[in-house]
C-alpha cells in the first residue's frame, strides 16, 4: 500500500486508503464518526503533544471570574511568564476552626494585603510574640558604629559625662566617677561648706594628740616581781615610760590573791586592789615604776606588759 508522507494529506477514493481514528456518536438523529484529534502546541518546526506533564498553556487576556468547588488537591496559580497574579475582591476562609489563618506562598513569591481599616486600641488586640513563644521580644542596643551597650543585672550602663544631674534620692546614692577619667565634682555650697568644717576639727584633733603624746608606741616592755606577805614590792624601779597602758597580770600558779596599789605602804586586804591567781588588769599609768604589790599569804608573782 502506497504512503503519502507530504505535510498535507490528499485523502483519494482511489488507489489509497487510509485509517483514520474516529469516535461513533449520535448527531441530529444520525450515527455519524467524530474525528479524534491530538492537541500540540508550539513555535514554527516544533511541536509538544499535550499530556498530564506538558499542559496547554491557555493566557487570559480579558480576566476571568471561576468558582472551584468540590476540589481536594493543592491549586498552583501562576501568571504568564511567570509573573505574578493579582488578586481583588473579598477573600473568605470557610471552615476554618481555629485563628489565626495561615497563608503561604510558594518559595521566591509573597502575598501582598491592601486596604482594611486602621488598629484601634478600643476594638482591636494585636499580640506580638518573641522567640520560643515568649510574650516579650529581645533588643540589642548599640552606638552608630554598631558596638553593643552593657548592662549589669538588670540595669542599663549609662556614662554620663559634662552634665548637669539634680535627684532627689529617698535612699542611699553611691556617687563614683567613671574609672581612669572624669571625676565627680562637687559645686553644692553647704557640702563643701561642711566638709571644710569636718577637716578643720581633724586637723585641730590631730593637733591635740601631738600635743598629748599620744600615739602608736614604737616599742614594749615586760617583767616579773615575786612579792610576799612580809613586805610591799615595787613593780619596776628602774621605770619605763608608757605611751599606751600597763598590764599587770597574776599568774595562774598563784595560791593567793596579790594586792596592788600606788604606794610602798597601806597595801593590803584593806585599801589593795586584788587579783586572782591568772586575773589580769590595764592601768592608764605613765611609768611601770608607780605601781607596788603584796601577798595575801604566801610567795605570789606578778608579770607585766608596758607599752
């Protein structure tokens, strides 16, 4: 059987026969044959068959206004070329159990919303939410040139430097200048008034103690008397002059109480002033040689710290 391979098929009633797929119907009260047709698309010497994986593509010049109901699947709306579709009119969500409502959008697209009404805080709630679900969201604070501010605690470090600051303060103020620069000054009137007034009274009180000897002794002296009962015993006749005090001490091996007092006579259980054995006493005397002691019974001793 003879092939014609030409672009443009010449069906004849004679000498060819070709086979051509039909659908049978009825039309018009008569059985007839519908051809059946394969759609292509395509630019001038090439052609794609339409399938499932290469759909027509149709443009919507003039707009178009679709209901789609009963639809399960996922719907993939895209302009032409890949631009993007544009959107007006009411949007309802049907069904929908919970809030808020979620829209997505494929990667590299976004959803634009336009219109509405302003937020008012007497009819509206907006909640914004930080990481993890928090109801605060964080800050980091910085200078123009992007370096970070500290913090200590839960307080904000602030430097404050060539200002004037006047607080009143209903509880302890700590006052420091920023370290290894800018000192405090202080310019208040009564403050230096007083604190001038408070130096003068140390340097007239340093004065007087000058004037009184009084200080840290450079060095200390110690010693022991033995005293009895038959006579009075002097602490130390040779003298060391005290700048502190005199301890004079009873030693704990005593026996007896040693009676103490300020001269060589009328010593004793009558006018002394007693110590038991390991009692101890500070004496604001100048000179360790003022001091005297007797026994009540006995050989007891006395040691002494003077300094």
């Amino acid at each position: 059987m003879a092939v014609d391979n030409n672009e443009n098929l010449v069906i004849e009633t004679s000498g060819l026969t070709a086979s051509v797929a039909t659908d049978v119907a009825q039309f018009a009260g008569v059985t007839a044959h519908f051809q059946l047709i394969k759609l292509a698309y395509g630019v001038t010497g090439a052609a794609t068959v339409v399938s499932s994986a290469a759909p027509l593509p149709v443009t919507i010049a003039t707009g178009l206004t679709a209901t789609v109901s009963g639809f399960t699947g996922t719907m993939t709306v895209q302009g032409a070329g890949g631009g993007a579709v544009s959107v007006s009119g009411t949007v309802n969500a049907v069904g929908v159990s919970g809030s808020p409502v979620y829209v997505s959008t494929q990667s590299g697209t976004r959803i634009e919303v336009t219109g509405g009404r302003a937020i008012g805080k007497s009819t509206d709630s907006v909640s914004v939410w930080g990481p993890n679900g928090l109801t605060y969201i964080y800050a980091h604070l910085v200078t123009s040139s992007g370096t970070g501010l500290g913090v200590s605690g839960d307080s904000l470090k602030v430097s404050v430097v060539g200002a004037t600051i006047n607080a009143t303060v209903g509880t302890t103020l700590s006052v420091q200048g920023f370290t290894g620069a800018y000192p405090i000054a202080i310019n208040d009137t009564n403050i230096l008034t007083g604190i001038t007034a408070v130096y003068g009274q140390i340097v007239g009180l340093r004065s007087d103690f000058t004037s009184l000897g009084v200080g840290r002794p450079s060095t200390f002296k110690t010693g022991k008397l033995t005293v009895t009962s038959a006579s009075v015993g002097q602490l130390d006749s040779a003298g060391y002059t005290s700048t502190a005090a005199i301890n004079v001490k009873a030693l704990s091996t005593n026996t007896d109480f040693v009676y103490i007092g300020n001269t060589s006579g009328l010593i004793g259980s009558s006018f002394g002033y007693a110590l038991d054995p390991g009692e101890s006493v500070d004496l604001n005397v100048i000179n360790t040689n003022t001091i005297y002691a007797i026994s009540n019974t006995g050989t007891q001793v006395l040691v002494y710290l003077a300094t």
